[in-house]
C-alpha cells in the first residue's frame, strides 16, 4: 500500500476511535464550541489583500457542543466549490469526557502520530506537479493544512481556557539586491493565474520599484491572519497560548471548567506605528523605512 495512503488510513482509523470516545463520554455540562462562519470564494481575495472586518461567533453548548465537535475533527475536505480552501475552518471550544486520563491520551496519540506522519510523508515531494498528483489525485478535495491540525487533549483541573482573538506580524529584513535577488528566484515558480510572459513581467516590474525606491534596506511585513487562540492557565498558575484551530479535549478533572467566551471580532484602526512605513512593493508587502518617521 502507499504510505500516503497507509496513513491517512491510520488517521481515519484513529478519528473513528476518537470520535467514539467522545461520543461515549463527553459531558454536556461544560462543553462549548464557538461556531465560526464559512469562508466562500468571493470572500477570499478580499482576505488575502486586506484582512476580516468583523468575524460573528455563535456559542454552542452542550450536546449541540458535542455534536459540532466530532464533525469537527473529521473535517479534512471542501467539496464545495463556492468555499475558500485556502482559509480552513476553525473550531475553537472545550469538551471534557469522563473517561480515564489514560484512555483519552492514547486516542489522542495515536491520531496525531498518524497526522505526523502523513505530514512528513507529503513534504518529501519537493516537485509541486509530483505532490499535487500524489496528494490531491489520490484524495480528492483533501485540504493538507486542515488534515495536519493537531488535536490538544488535557489532563486534570484548570484554572481557565481564555479563548480569544490573536494576530502576530511575519516581518523579514533584507538589503535591496537580496530582495531583488529572492523575487529573481520567484520566476521559476508560475502562479495559476499568470502566463509564463505575465509573471516574468511582474517581476521586472516589482525588482525596478526596489531598485528606484531609494532605501538599502526594506522589510517584508505581512500579518499572519486572524485567528482564535486560548490561553490555558493549569492549577499551578502556568498559563500557554495554543492554536484553537480544533476543540479542546479534557479527562481526569473533578468539575466544570471556567472558560471565557470567545466574542464577536471587530477591526480595530491601524496602530499609529504603520506611519513609520512606506510601501514600495505591493503584492509581497515590502515596506521602507518613512522618512517622516
């Protein structure tokens, strides 16, 4: 059997399992998920350009909780072709189960070993062509990032899951000729949407704008896009921020857990500190220093 196909087996295998465990134990008191909306196509390049106005959330408890969660982990594909498959669905919420702590870890494991491995064995093919086929011809509307997600699992009594909204900035600094040099590298790989002569163009443009703009340096300052997080304070006080891009699950405590609720997103107006940055090039956000700051 292929490997790629050995383990996603294995992690199908392992959700069906997992999903079982949950089905069986899950406790409707303390279970909540918060419902975010679809993303459709249309919404898409506007997020890719600029970034989310406002983000509904719609708190789901109990069984409906419970429910929404065992979809949620098996949630790899998007069949639909009027949703985004490049901004994948977050599942931000807190299950516990009755189960033994044991019980729960080893399920828990065994699907994210299976995840792992199936990651490792998709990145050993470097040529796009060659992955594609052996990635996305052999499974159908699989969407890879939503496949890897990591499912958390935690042990015991907490003081708080405090679900929230985070964004943090990618900024990459690089003299003028090394940014020219990077893009001159970009030519070789062709977006869908450009002919070989379209791209080339592109790129003779954009190394023309570094070139004129007058500044040795510039960065490259992208956001990494919304998304919800929880910070988990355990019973000594220590508090971690984890990616909620899957429901949270929790065995071997002895009551309900205090969560805070993840609100609404609303945009804030940009920080007074983006006036000390000129854009030079659009499309990879490179910036130079203002003169004015």
């Amino acid at each position: 059997m292929n490997l790629l196909q050995l383990y996603m087996t294995d992690i199908e295998s392992g959700l069906n399992e997992l999903c079982e465990l949950v089905r069986k134990y899950a406790q409707p008191e303390g279970a909540v998920i918060f419902s975010l909306p679809r993303i459709s196509k249309e919404d898409e390049a506007r997020l890719i350009a600029d970034d989310y106005d406002a983000i509904p959330v719609t708190p789901l408890y109990g069984q409906f909780a419970i429910n929404e969660a065992i979809r949620a982990y098996k949630d790899m594909y998007v069949i639909e072709s009027d949703i985004s498959r490049r901004f994948v669905q977050k599942y931000p919420g807190l299950i516990p189960l009755s189960c033994s702590w044991g019980e729960l870890a080893a399920a828990v494991d065994k699907v994210n070993q299976a995840k792992m491995n199936f990651r490792n064995e998709v990145q050993k093919y470097d040529d796009a062509a060659e992955k594609f086929f052996e990635v996305h011809d052999r499974f159908n509307y699989l969407i890879t990032t939503m496949a890897y997600r990591r499912i958390y699992a935690y042990e015991g009594d907490h003081k708080g899951f405090y679900f929230n909204w985070s964004r943090r900035p990618r900024v990459e600094t690089h003299t003028a000729s090394q940014w020219i040099e990077k893009l001159n590298s970009a030519r070789y790989t062709i977006p869908p949407n450009h002919s070989k002569s379209s791209w080339n163009a592109l790129v003779d443009q954009e190394q023309q704008l570094i070139a004129d703009c007058g500044s040795e340096k510039l960065s490259m300052r992208r956001p990494i896009k919304l998304r919800p997080e929880c910070s988990v304070r355990d019973a000594n006080g220590i508090m971690k921020g984890y990616s909620a891009g899957l429901p949270f699950l929790l065995a071997g405590h002895t009551g309900k857990q205090n969560f805070t609720v993840l609100q609404d997103y609303t945009r804030k107006p940009a920080h007074k500190s983006s006036a000390k940055w000129q854009l030079v090039v659009e499309r990879p956000r490179l910036y130079k220093a203002s003169t004015g700051a």
